[in-house]
C-alpha cells in the first residue's frame, strides 16, 4: 500500500493566508508559484516519510510532529502508521516567533 498525503483545514487555512499575503504583498504570480511549491513539497515524503527532522517544539506532546522546509515555511506533518497517511498539520514560516508553532489549530 503506497502512502497518501492528507491535508488538516488548519494547513488549508494557513496555505490560503500566505497565497493572500504574496498577491497583496508582491503579485499574483509570486503568489502561485509560493503556494504551488507548498503544496508539491510534501511529495518527497511519499518515498520516505521519516525524512523530515522531528519538530523540537512540539516534543511534549503525545503525537510525534515532523517537518520539511520549503524555503521560509515549516511544512509541519505527523505519520498515521497504520493507514500510511501524511498528514499535513501546519505551515508556518519560520520568521515568526517560533513559540507561535504551538498555537491552537
């Protein structure tokens, strides 16, 4: 059984918010091609998806979170086992507060 990538609302949310912030901020194709990029960057898990470093701030809780860098962004994702799903819980860009990673989703 291949893996699957799936993807959380919130990860949506956070993928529609910088898609807004690019054309707003620099121009609709910038926009497109950030956002696309987000979007195809998980794809290099499919072969390997422990290939992303474990998150150090989200350490603490119960489920192990890893990641994968696309250029300024954290591509935050955990692994179902079982059903050998990506799930793709957040995007955040890692000029932030990294303390803000544990937000509510």
């Amino acid at each position: 059984m291949k893996w699957t990538i799936l993807w959380s609302s919130f990860a949506e949310k956070q993928i529609a918010g910088i898609h807004s912030f690019y054309i707003d901020e620099a121009s609709p194709k910038v926009a497109k091609k950030i956002t696309q990029g987000l979007i195809k960057a998980p794809s290099i898990l499919l072969k390997n998806p422990k290939l992303g470093q474990i998150e150090p701030s989200l350490i603490d809780l119960k489920i192990e979170y890893r990641y994968i860098l696309y250029k300024t962004y954290k591509i935050v994702y955990r692994l179902n086992m079982e059903n050998r799903q990506i799930r793709v819980v957040d995007v955040f860009n890692t000029r932030q507060n990294p303390k803000k990673l544990k937000r509510n989703k």
